[in-house]
C-alpha cells in the first residue's frame, strides 16, 4: 500500500494490530501503533480495545488498565467492550473486587453490560470462592434482560462442584436443561468428576447415561473422569469396557487413562492386566522418552512388562 502511495486507514491499523497481539507479538503491535499516529492516523475505540486486549493476553493487565485509564484524555470514550476486556482481565487475576467496581462504574454510566462482562465476573466470584456473589449476580443478569447461557453456568458448575455442594449441582442441571440450555462436554465433565470424586459413583454413572441418551459425543476428559470413579470403588472390569468404548466412539484414550487403570489395577493386585495396558500404552507411543517411562515405572511399582 505504502509503496503505491496508498495511506493506510484507521481500519487497515487497526486490523494489524489486532492481528499482532493474537499472535503475542507485543512489540510489532506498539510499533505499528507509533506509526499509525505519526502518519496521521487517529486510534480508535476499536484500537485501543486491542491494545487492552493484547496486553491482557500476555497477562500485563496493569499495563491494558493504564491504557484504558488514559483512553478519555485521547478523546477517546470506552465503550461496553473496553470494560469488558479490562474486567476479564481482572477477574483472571483473582482482582475481582476492582472488576465489580467498573461494573458498578458501567452502571453509572448507564452502559449494558454484555454477556463477556457478566460471564468474566461470575467465573471470578467463583474462582474466589464467593458463590453466594455470583448467584446475585446472576439474578442481575435476569433482572437486565442478559440471559445466561452455558459458559455462565459452568463456572457455577464448577464452583458448586468444589464446594461438594453436589446436590445444587445435580439440580442445577436439570434445571438449566429445562431453560433450554444445551450443557456441553465441559459442564458435564465438571459434574461427573465432582461426584466421582466425592463419593456418588451411582450419581455420575446416571449423569453419564443421560449424557450419551442427549446424543452428546464424550472427550478424553469426561471419560477419565469416570474411569477414575470406576476404579475408586474397584470397578475394573467396567472402567476397563469403557477404555474400550472410547476407542469405539473417536475418543482415543490419553497417558492419563492409562496411568489411572494401571496405577489402579497394581494397586489391587491386577498385575496381568497393569502389565496388558502398559504394554499397549508404549504400543500406543504414550510413554515417550526414557526418563518419562522410568518414573512411571517407578511410581507403579516396577510393573515387569518384559
């Protein structure tokens, strides 16, 4: 463009710089962005969103709020967006009490906040342990006319799950599902392993026949997850079928399945069994490199493959 005397425009900028901070490249963009105002070119809105944007991605969220402090001496209002990237930024760091204050601050100001806004904060209430917080903020979003969706209730998912409040969790579940919110892989995941982990081996398993039932395809993660519950309660020979149903579905089994039947099945004496997976584990090229394979060996006990 330049070297046909074409001048690049706000949009042009604005659309490399964005670009460059995706990619990390935080030096290239702030470059760019010096020659955008010595050609002429005034950032925007839109500009210096990418710029809080990319500076949050590298996790220098002191250096997005400084810009986004300094944006109205630009001449240049923060928009619903700019809020929203700083307050995700924030929450990301546990700063959650400055991100409700620019919630607040919204509010004043008689913005909207979006769905990215809400969700940023409800996860970082969560995250803070500070459920009771979030659930008010979710009666806000109703309130105003912000419907939830499923990234909102996962946090609550998961926040509930740590706080074995597995119940609320349970009916929390059906509940959304009767809104008409499809949970995904994740808020299931989320559920299926809190339960597991706290004991309701019966829970999960209904919870993961309702999940196939709605058509849903499992990930690695979700099956894990049950296959650990299974040999919790020294269900081998199911965790085992289900090893191999995640060969059947497209879900190929990872180290760490392998890792929790061997350990599992050594550790109550299955030795034939530990040695069959550790085999096909290797076969599988999931125990990489000597020193990986040599400490997993280690922690199973010396499991003779051989």
């Amino acid at each position: 463009m330049v070297m046909k005397n074409i001048d690049p425009n706000v949009y042009t900028f604005n659309t490399l710089v964005d670009a460059f901070f995706k990619d990390g490249r935080v030096k290239e963009a702030k470059s760019l962005l010096a020659v955008m105002i010595k050609g002429g070119v005034k950032p925007d809105v839109v500009t210096y969103n990418s710029l809080m944007d990319g500076y949050c991605l590298v996790n220098e969220v002191s250096k997005g709020k400084h810009v986004f402090n300094t944006m109205p001496q630009m001449g240049v209002t923060p928009d619903v967006q700019s809020y929203s990237i700083i307050i995700k930024g924030l929450c990301e760091l546990k700063m959650v009490d400055e991100a409700m204050n620019l919630l607040k601050e919204m509010h004043c100001k008689s913005m909207i906040p979006n769905i990215v806004t809400y969700n940023s904060l409800i996860d970082g209430l969560c995250k803070s342990e500070r459920i009771s917080n979030a659930w008010k903020l979710l009666d806000e979003m109703h309130d105003r006319g912000q419907p939830p969706d499923v990234i909102t209730y996962t946090s609550l998912f998961d926040a509930l799950c740590k706080n074995k409040q597995l119940d609320e969790a349970t009916a929390l579940l059906k509940k959304i599902e009767d809104q008409g919110i499809q949970p995904d892989v994740y808020t299931y995941s989320i559920l299926i392993q809190g339960l597991c982990n706290n004991g309701r081996l019966e829970s999960a398993k209904e919870v993961f026949r309702h999940f196939f039932i709605k058509g849903y395809h499992p990930n690695v993660w979700l099956c894990n997850a049950m296959i650990k519950g299974l040999c919790k309660e020294h269900l081998f020979d199911e965790a085992l079928a289900l090893k191999s149903k995640m060969d059947d579905s497209g879900c190929t089994p990872d180290a760490i399945t392998f890792h929790i039947l061997i350990s599992a099945l050594f550790e109550n004496n299955e030795k034939k069994k530990s040695q069959r997976l550790l085999r096909e584990m290797i076969a599988r090229g999931l125990l990489k490199g000597q020193r990986s394979g040599r400490c997993f060996l280690i922690n199973s006990q010396n499991v003779d493959f051989i």
